[in-house]
C-alpha cells in the first residue's frame, strides 16, 4: 500500500513538473529570465510579465481572434453535427454507409491531405489571411469526429420515445426538435467543447493561414514570444497559462463524456 | 404530401447542410489532392501545371530520405504507444484501489491530455534548452551528471519529442483503462479469492484479459494519432532540426508542402503516408481482432 502511495506521488509530481516550471517562468523578474536555479518562486518575483501581456502586448487583441474564431467554429459544428449525426442514426439512405466509413477514414489522412489543396484554394480564392479561411480548415478537421459522436449518442436513445410522438400526431421534426435534442443535449455539449477546443488550441493551420499580425490568434501569438526566448520567457509563460486555462477547465468537464463516447463508438461500430 | 415523400423531404434536410459542407472541405480538397499528387505543381508551376503521371510516387519512393523517416516514424509510434499503455494501465491499476484522494490524483493526472498540444510542446522545448532548460538542471544539480545537448543533436532531440509526447499521451489510456477496470465484475475476483489466487494470478487471468477488448480499440486510435501527430515533432524540433534529421513522415510532408513548396510532390507523399497507416491500422485489427471501427 505505501509503495502503491508512493508511485502514484511520484508520478503526479512528474506530471505536474512541468506545468509548475511554467509558472515558475511566469513570474521571473526581467534581469533573472535566464536562471539556472531550480527555485519554483524565484527570487525577486513579479506579476509584471502578465501585467505586460494585457497592457503593452496584443494579446487582448490575440484572445479576441481566437474567441470569434472558436465561437463560430463551435456553432458550425454544432448546427451540422446535430442534424447529420441524426440522420446518420435515424434514417436509411443512400451512401450512408460508406458515408460513415468515409468520415472514419479521414481521421487517417495526414495533416497535409487536406490542408494542402485547401490552402491552394484559399490562395486561388483570395481567402488567405482570412478567417473564412481557417474556419472552413477547422471546420473540415473537427466535423468528422463531431458527426460520428453525435450519431453515436443518438444511437443510445430509444427509437420509441419519436414513435410515441408520432402516435400523437407530431412531426417527425417536431420529435426531433423538442424530445430527441433536448435529451441528445450531453452529446451537444460535447461536440460543443470539441470544437472549440480544436480551434483555440490549434497553431500548425493557423501558421500558415494567417499572416497578418492583425489577424493572429492566440497560438501564433505565444509562438512569436516563444522564438524570442531571452526576452520574452516569462511573457510566453504567463501567456500559455492564460490560453490553458479555459481549454483544461473544458476539457476536465468534458473529459468523462468524451471518454464515454469513444468507447460506446467501439461497441457500436 | 404523403408520408413517404415526406420522410424523403426530412432525410434531404438533414443530411445536405453537412454533405454540402462536408464534399466541399473534405471530399472535394481530397480528389484535388490526387490530382495534385499526379501533376508538377510546385511554387514555380503555381498557375501552369500540368499532369505528370506517376512521376511524384516514383520520386516518393527513389528518395532515399523517405525511408529512413518511415523507419523513425515506426520508431516513434511503437515507442510511443507501448509507454502510453504501459504507464496508463500501471497508474489504472493504481488508481482502481481504494486509497485517498483518488479523485484528485485522477484529475491531476489527466492535465497533459487537457494542455493545448502546442502549449506542452514549447514548454518542454524550453525545458530541453542546453543552459537553462529544467531537465538538464535537474541532471547536473541533483544527479551529478553531465548536461546533455537534447536539442542540438538528431538522437537528442527524437528522444525530446518522444519523452513529451509520452508525458502527454498516457492520460488516455490511463482513462480508458480506467473505465474497462470499473466494468470488471467484482464476483470474479471473491470467486478467486475462494480458490486462494495471489494478487499476481488475479492481476494476470482476470484483469489483463478483461481489459483487452476495451484497449485494443483505444491503441488503435493511439497509433493514428501517434503516426500522424505534426505537433510535438515540428515544434519541439523547430521544423526537424539539427539540419532536417528530426522528422517523422507526417512533419517531412509539412515541411515539403510549406517550407519547400514542392506541392505536387507533398500531394503524393500525403497519399503514401495515409496508405501506409491505413494498412497499418487494418492489420493491426484484424490481428487483434478489434471491432471493425476504431471509434
């Protein structure tokens, strides 16, 4: 029993590590940025570099962009996810089938199979340094899974609760509308927090898509604070634990029914 | 309207905003990469390209770069994957016992899985730095060895990527196994405490065997995600340094698409690659005999 107590602080300590050295940066006055000791409060600590952040640097102006960006994401994916995924449960039709093997797959496809021709389009159509661009990137990326969760909730509520409906006189749209959905509303949460999840943290798309610093989401921000380590440490730091928070605060909510989603899938099929 | 047709006016409804969206940004930009990876389209053929036949998969193939990436690639996923299941499973097993402050230490413990990816990769890029990065700190102030240059060597830095993305990866399959653990039957293990079973026997004939069919799935999903993960390889590595000999084939096609805008080339290497992990994953079920899809 010790010894099982003793593995698991050990372990958590290493996984913390990190995230405390993180912080530790954070709060390093200018002068020691470049420290080697392995104190977690450094000497001479300061708020300063997140006071920095929010008065002399962009990263409002970054917060915002990603916030719109995630917001619309989210409500795309949302709105087609929730009709789709019901379809797919609910109704036979043609190519259905090979529909839902086909979204599966692109989960295979490398990162460049897609973004690659999208990206020649987005230049072809003047999207580039756009956020009609990256929505449609992100949007592309996240739908596949949202789709398939949502088809997979729909799957664990019992066709008889439209059936009654129907016996009642209501639409099948109307059962959809006001039985199904609310009672689907878990899944929609999910699909919810996945998107906006992909969009905040995503830096690789938003390289190449956005180049104009006014555009810049959050990602592309740090990485700019990043590159200039000497100087800007303690600002990428402070900047990291910020854009953390919200998505591990998601995530931990999320993270019991994102689990639960993809191992009822694999039962399901 | 009879009932009929009304169904058929519902299943057009539902389906055509996300089969519109969904031709338009994935199907369509995923014929147009097949066309691509058949025609010379590079930077300097942007506008004026024209179809090359099968030139681009003979180039794929006659680099001899491409093997010796696809070599680090399988390194990189089995290694991977084996730490992620063994340290999940170990810390399920843990975590499965009645002791304190369970939920908390589970909470804790899913934090890498929670961190934006590329937030975990440049915080551990600059825990890797020679001079001042925490790890080699810790090595030459608490353990009296030699710094060690992670980022400045190719062996260095592969093992950089592969020990942040093991930190970051076994959460998961700490989760799963989590879960698989709470749907084992308690009868299982009075029934085998009657027969006198060691901890170890029940560890082995029980546990392991019950936990299979919910983790094969999820090693699944994990080798796609390990093969194909750009994050933590481009950003602790800075785009594949030491001189281009960090790369797994998901970062050597990024690189070839939009640092080296060789377009047409990329479009075929990007068909290899998911050939390549689509024969992977299939083999890899029908051996294990998972369910025939990995969600």
């Amino acid at each position: 029993m010790l010894l099982t107590y003793t593995f698991l602080v050990v372990f958590t300590l290493a996984t913390l590590y990190p995230i405390v050295q993180v912080f530790s940066i954070s709060l390093r006055p200018a002068n020691r940025l470049l420290s080697t000791s392995l104190e977690i409060i450094p000497q001479g600590w300061t708020l300063d570099a997140y006071r920095q952040l929010f008065v002399e640097k962009p990263f409002l102006r970054w917060l915002l962009n990603s916030t719109l960006v995630s917001v619309i994401v989210t409500l795309t994916g949302v709105a087609l996810a929730s009709t789709a995924g019901y379809a797919f449960s609910r109704f036979e039709f043609l190519g259905k089938k090979a529909g839902l093997t086909g979204l599966l797959v692109t989960q295979m496809f490398p990162a460049t199979m897609l973004l690659l021709p999208l990206y020649i389009m987005l230049v072809k159509l003047g999207l580039l340094n756009s956020y009609i661009g990256i929505i449609i990137v992100y949007t592309a990326t996240a739908l596949p899974f949202c789709v398939w969760q949502m088809k997979g909730y729909y799957d664990t509520i019992p066709y008889t609760l439209e059936e009654a409906a129907r016996i009642d006189g209501a639409t099948q749209f109307f059962a959809f509308y006001r039985i199904i959905l609310p009672l689907a509303a878990p899944g929609l949460v999910i699909t919810a927090l996945f998107s906006f999840i992909t969009a905040w943290s995503e830096y690789l798309v938003a390289a190449q898509i956005l180049q104009d610093s006014a555009l810049y989401t959050l990602p592309i921000g740090l990485k700019q604070f990043e590159s200039s380590m000497s100087t800007e440490w303690a600002l990428y730091a402070a900047g990291s634990l910020v854009v953390s928070i919200p998505a591990v605060t998601l995530f931990l909510l999320l993270s019991r029914w994102l689990v639960s989603g993809l191992t009822l899938g694999s039962v399901k099929g | 309207m009879n009932a009929a047709a009304r169904k058929r006016v519902l299943v057009f409804a539902f389906t055509a905003p996300a089969a519109a969206i969904l031709l338009a940004v994935v199907l369509y930009p995923f014929v147009y990469n097949m066309l691509l990876s058949f025609s010379d389209m590079s930077l300097r053929h942007f506008r004026l390209w024209s179809l090359i036949g099968l030139k681009q998969y003979s180039k794929v193939f006659s680099e001899p770069g491409f093997y010796t990436v696809f070599g680090k690639t399988i390194l990189w996923t089995v290694i991977n994957v084996f730490f992620h299941v063994l340290i999940g499973v170990f810390l399920a097993l843990v975590l499965n016992q009645q002791i304190k402050g369970r939920s908390i230490f589970r909470t804790l413990l899913i934090l890498p899985w929670a961190i934006p990816q590329f937030i975990v990769a440049l915080t551990w890029r600059g825990m890797f730095n020679y001079e001042y990065g925490a790890i080699n700190l810790i090595l030459s102030q608490y353990l009296g060895l030699s710094p060690i240059p992670w980022l400045q060597s190719p062996t260095g830095a592969f093992a950089a990527a592969i020990i942040t993305n093991i930190w970051l990866g076994f959460p998961f399959m700490m989760v799963i196994a989590l879960g698989g653990l709470q749907s084992i039957p308690g009868e299982l293990y009075e029934a085998a405490d009657i027969d006198g079973a060691t901890s170890w026997q029940k560890t082995r004939s029980i546990t392991l065997p019950l936990l299979k069919p919910v983790m094969i799935p999820a090693i699944t999903l994990g080798i796609v995600w390990t093969f194909n993960n750009l994050n933590i390889v481009w950003l602790i590595s800075n785009g594949g340094e030491p001189a281009d000999q960090t790369h797994i084939l998901v970062s050597y096609v990024y690189r070839a698409a939009f640092n080296l805008y060789r377009f047409g080339y990329a479009a075929a290497l990007s068909v290899v690659i998911f050939v390549i992990l689509l024969v992977l994953s299939l083999s890899f079920m029908k051996r294990t005999h998972a369910t025939a899809s990995a969600y």
